[in-house]
C-alpha cells in the first residue's frame, strides 16, 4: 500500500479514519514540459508575439515550483478536505484544516497575482501557459482550487465590464487575493433556465441597487478564507423585459468597501445553509440570501447575460480542467496499485517467481484500463493546453485575423473540452476504482473519492446536454458549419506535417478518413434539423461524443508525431515508445467509438419524441 508522505509530513489529517492508505500525488513534469515545449513550444509563440520575456527558464521555473506548491502544500489538504468536509455555524463556513494556511501561501508566494493585469497589481503572465500550473492545482485539491479560480473568473469579469470605480475598488483587493469572488445565477427553480430567475435589483438615489433575492448552489458564498466576498449577481431591474433579456449583472460585496477602500459595514447578504454532496466537501456550496443587500451595475442594463459569459466561458475551460486534472490523479493512483498489487499469474508464464503472484498490471485486461486511462489522460492535456495556446493567441497575437481565428477556434473547443473530458474524468475515475477492485470501493485507498468529486463536472457550468447544444446548435450551425470545417482544416494540416512518417502514416490516414465521416455527418444533422428542430437536441450529446473522440486523435496524432522524430533521435528513451504505443491504444481502441456516436446521432428524434409523458411511465 502507498502512503500519503505529503500529509504524514504536514501533520494535517493525523486522527482521521482514512488518513493511512493513500496515494500520492506527483506533479507529471515530464508529459508536462513535453505538451508544452515539444508539442505546442509557447516559449516560441511569444517569441512571435513579441513576449521575448516569456522564455523557457521563466516557464520552467514556473512549472517546477508551481509543481513544489502543488504537491507539497495542496496534496496534504485533499483527503482531509474530503474527510473533514465544512463546518456551518451562525451563518459562517469554517473550511478544513490546512485549507486557510494553503491560501495565505498560495497569496503570499504570488500564485494568486500570476496572470492578473500589472495595472492593477497582477503579474501578466499569459492566461493560456497558466492552464499548466492549472492542472496541478486541481490534481493537488480540486475543491481549494475552486476559491481561488471562482477569484480569478470574477475579477477577469470586473476588468472586462466594470466601470473605473469599480475596477479600482475590487481589482486589486481581489487580485492580491484578500477578497474573493463568486458567480451568483442559480435560483431554485432556475437552473439551465436562467431566463426565469426571479431576484430583483431596485435603482437607488445614489446610483447603486438593492437586490433581493436568494441564489442556491453558491460555491464559495461563504466561507473564512478571505476579508471579503465579492458575488457577481444576476438580477432583473423593475422594467427588464422577459427572458434572458432582461438580466443584469451586479457587484455585491458581503462587506461594503469603505472610505479607504477596506471591507467596511456588513452588507444585506447572508449564507442561509450550505449542501451536504457526493463530492468537493471541501467547496462550500451555498444557499446565499439577498435581502435589500446594496450593488452596483457591471455592464448595461439587461446585457448582464452577455457580461456573465465572460466568467461562465473561463469557468468551462476550468471544469474541462478540472475533469483532465482529476483523470491525471486517478491514472497516477491506477499505475501505482497495478504495479503493487499481486494477483494470479500472466498467462504468457510467471512474471514474478519470488512472490506469491504476478502484480495485476501483467493481466492484458488491467492494461486495457491503464491505457485507456493515459490516454485519455495525455491527449486530455494536449487538448487543454492546445486552447490555451490559442487563448495567448487570442490576446497577444499582433495579427486581428489570427486573433479572430483564435477566438473561434476556443469557441468551438470550449464545449467539448468542457463535456468531453469531464465525461472522459467519469470514465477514467471509474476505471481507477475497477483496477482497485475491492479496495477501490472502499473509502481507504481513496480513489473513490476521485469518482465523486469528478461526478459534479458534467453538470455544473451547464450542463454536458447544455455543452451538446451549444456545440451543435451554435457553434456549428450557428455558423452554417463554418466552424466545424475552420477545426477540420486545422487538422488536415496536421495530418500532412506528420503524415508521412512511418509510423504517424496510419494514424493520419485513419483520422483523415474520420474528419470526413464527421464532416458527412454535420451535413446530414444540418439538413434533418431544417426539417426539425427536435433533431439538434436528439443529435447533440453523441455529435459532442463524435467531434470530442475526434478531436483528442488530433490531439494524439500531433503528439505521436512529434514523439515519432525524438524517438528517432534517441530510441533508449522510453517516454517516446510509450507515447507511441499509447496513441495506437487511441487510435485502435477508442477513436472507433465514433461509429456507434455517429450512428445514435443519425437515429434522430422520432424514437426520442414517440412516446407521451404518461406513456413513459407506466410500469
Ligand atoms: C456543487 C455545485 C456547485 C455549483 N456552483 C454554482 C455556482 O457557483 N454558481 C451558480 O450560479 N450555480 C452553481 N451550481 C448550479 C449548477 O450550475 C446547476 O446545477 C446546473 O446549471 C444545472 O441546473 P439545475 O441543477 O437547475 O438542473 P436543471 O436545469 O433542472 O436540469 C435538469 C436536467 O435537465 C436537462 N435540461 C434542462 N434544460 C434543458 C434544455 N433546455 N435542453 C436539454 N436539456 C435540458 C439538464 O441537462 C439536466 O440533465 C452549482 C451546482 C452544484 C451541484
């Protein structure tokens, strides 16, 4: 069994039942620096646009002490967050041990600032390159993580909308990290229906608003992190018209800034309860009451919605994230039990004639899984980093039409990143607690943890159905499949920059005749959807299946082609004929899943729509 040394060193879960047997968490370095200076090499895209200061050390520096924080300071906190869970009390959320301690270091040694705007005391480095030490905050303790990226989201949001007043009072407390933030939309009976919510935002002589209201499902709403909460609050103004028109977005501090600037007076806003869940026990999820409480504007009235997607489109890269983070940790908890645990014998002969029996990993069927797992898990990371580079992309390329094109590329992407690898981080979790067996199940080796945790990314942020639509109904007919062809040609260029070495030409003839099944395929949905619109709904989960499988085997391709030519350069290296046979994994075992997507996604609506509400439910 393996033990979590991290926690034993930091003391912080002594006494807890589970504290004994549990994996332990080391950053991937290696696959890490190869995604992003071998595969995509940022240093050298902004060299291009002009961010000579940006250079490999710098980056490496980052990735290597980002890697230290991860594992040496969150890691300890994650099965104690788990265990320990949130206390409620008066109104307040105390957070786990460990957790308030982890955030003043996480403030302190300037993580927080790191991608901020300098005019307001951030760092400026490039969001996208960020998405690196991203991962590794989620694998360290997805539940911490969410204070501080909820933070970032909010101010991200407040910079791109807010006026002057506002940016000067919130920015910089909320960059240094003394406030924090959260997104306020839900209601209780407005969830993905947002165009129905209810709270309310009065104008007051002094231009500011009283909001009343109450939010559910607030993650960080309330909780003893920071000085002060900054809620961005969805509301409707007395004249607002019906529907997701008449939103508007609003600033509403728990505590009202003060003359200079500091958390003054208690604001009209409370914590009513907070969620006993599956998963994230260590992310306060909150009922937030809204009584009268003072806010100001952020954005025009009625364009809150449109204000809001600036959080909510940073916030499903970081779900999608979130999901290749949590996949990452259960695939380094699979590879350490497979390796450990001793079960039967290999059928090709005994492996291991001094033990009692082989390890379970020389079993072809456990291999299955591990595979699968790393597959997922190193395409998975290909992909995110491949959008955050077009993110750098998207903000620092001096050319407007490759800043557009960028911009429509992490459209598309942003759906499937964020459904696909949260489904794939169900698949891959799971698969975690099946190599555990028995002891997966069970709380001890923690790895079911990993599966409740992942299970919430699939539904919050919208949901996976909500991504299908999005993905289907705007992004590709939205553009009259412009989008979809503008990814295809990206990836046709792929295939001819790698096509032609040997061992990259099978895959690239497989994926090439894949882009065009998947090209048929949007023709067709096009067409049915004109006669009816039920057919985007019925069609979409399995086109995002389709369009996710396809994307990650370009994702893999890419990868195996630059592994292809280092491992001619220097065949001992094991990292390379791993990466070689694993894309094989990929490409004969899992992209031929397309064909059974592709075929629910042509079944079309009929089927689905056959029966009557009543007929579905007679038993
Ligand atoms: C742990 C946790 C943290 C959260 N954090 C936040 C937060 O910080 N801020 C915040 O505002 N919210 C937050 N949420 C709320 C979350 O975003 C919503 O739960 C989610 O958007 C779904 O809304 P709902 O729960 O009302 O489900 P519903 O909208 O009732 O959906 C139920 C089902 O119907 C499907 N469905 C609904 N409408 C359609 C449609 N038009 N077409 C197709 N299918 C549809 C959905 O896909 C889903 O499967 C959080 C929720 C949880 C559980």
């Amino acid at each position: 069994m393996l033990h979590c040394r991290n926690s034993r060193t930091l003391g912080v879960n002594r006494g807890l039942p589970e504290d004994s047997i549990v994996y332990t968490y080391r950053a991937p370095l290696r696959d890490i620096r190869f995604v992003v200076h071998d595969v995509l090499d940022f240093e050298e895209n902004y060299r291009a646009y002009g961010r000579e200061d940006l250079k490999r050390e710098l980056l490496e520096g980052i990735l290597e002490e980002g890697a230290r924080f991860a594992e040496d300071v969150l890691a300890p906190t994650n099965r104690v967050g788990d265990v320990h869970g949130l206390v409620f009390e008066n109104g307040e959320v105390r957070t786990p041990p460990g957790f308030k301690e982890a955030y003043d270091r996480y403030c302190k040694d300037g993580w927080i600032t790191m991608t901020a705007d300098p005019a307001w005391g951030g760092q400026g480095l490039p969001g996208g390159f960020s998405l690196a030490f991203g991962e590794m905050l989620v694998s360290g303790n997805m539940a911490w993580r969410m204070y501080s990226g909820l933070t970032e989201s909010a101010a991200l949001t407040i910079a791109a909308h807010g006026s002057d007043t506002l940016k000067r009072t919130y920015l910089p407390k909320m960059i240094a990290g003394d406030w924090s933030g959260t997104m306020c939309l839900t209601e209780a009976h407005s969830g993905t229906d947002l165009g129905i919510l209810k709270t309310r935002a009065e104008p007051q002589a002094d231009g500011s608003y009283a909001i009343t209201g109450t939010k559910i499902f607030i993650s960080a709403g309330e909780h003893d992190l920071t000085q002060n909460i900054v809620h961005l609050v969805l509301a409707r103004l007395p004249d607002a018209p019906a529907g997701t028109r008449g939103i508007s977005l609003f600033v509403v501090p728990k505590f009202r800034p003060d003359a200079n600037g500091d958390a003054g007076e208690r604001n009209g806003v409370v914590c009513g309860s907070i969620e006993h869940k599956m998963g994230i026990h260590a992310s306060p999820t909150c009922v937030m009451h809204f009584n009268d409480s003072t806010g100001w504007l952020l954005g025009k009235p009625n364009e809150g919605l449109a204000c809001m997607f600036t959080m909510m489109n940073q916030a499903r890269l970081g779900v999608g994230l979130q999901g290749h983070g949590l996949s990452e940790l259960a695939w380094q908890a699979s590879i350490a039990y497979a390796n450990d645990r001793l079960q039967g014998r290999a059928m090709s002969g005994v492996k291991e004639p001094g033990k009692a029996a082989d390890p379970i990993i020389v079993h072809p069927d456990v291999r299955r899984m591990l595979l699968t797992q790393k597959a997922f898990v190193e395409g998975g990371r290909v992909l995110c980093f491949l959008t955050g580079r077009e993110i750098d992309s998207a903000h620092l390329n001096p050319d407007p039409q490759a800043r557009q094109a960028s911009n429509d590329l992490i459209a598309f992407l942003t759906p499937i990143v964020k459904g696909f690898l949260t489904e794939a981080a169900m698949e891959v979790t799971s698969l975690a607690v099946q190599i555990h067996g028995g002891h997966g199940f069970i709380r001890q080796t923690g790895v079911e943890q990993l599966m409740r945790d992942a299970r919430i990314t699939p539904i919050y942020e919208g949901t996976n159905g909500v991504q299908a639509l999005d993905l289907l109904g705007r992004k590709v007919f939205g553009t009259g499949g412009k989008s979809q062809q503008m990814i295809a040609a990206r990836i046709v260029d792929s295939i001819k920059k790698f096509g032609g070495l040997p061992e990259i030409a099978p895959l690239a003839a497989d994926l090439g005749r894949r882009l065009e099944q998947w090209g048929r395929l949007t023709a067709e949905l096009g067409l049915a959807a004109k006669n009816n619109p039920d057919e985007v709904g019925a069609a979409a989960t399995d086109y995002l299946h389709v369009s996710g499988y396809i994307c990650l085997a370009w994702c893999w391709l890419v990868a195996a082609g630059v592994a292809a030519k280092k491992h001619a350069e220097d065949p001992s290296d094991d990292f390379y004929t791993a990466k070689l046979v694993t894309a094989r994994h990929y490409f004969s075992r899992i992209l031929p899943r397309v064909d059974s997507h592709a075929a629910a996604a042509r079944a079309g609506a009929t089927g689905l729509m056959a029966l009557t509400a009543d007929q579905f439910a007679i038993a």
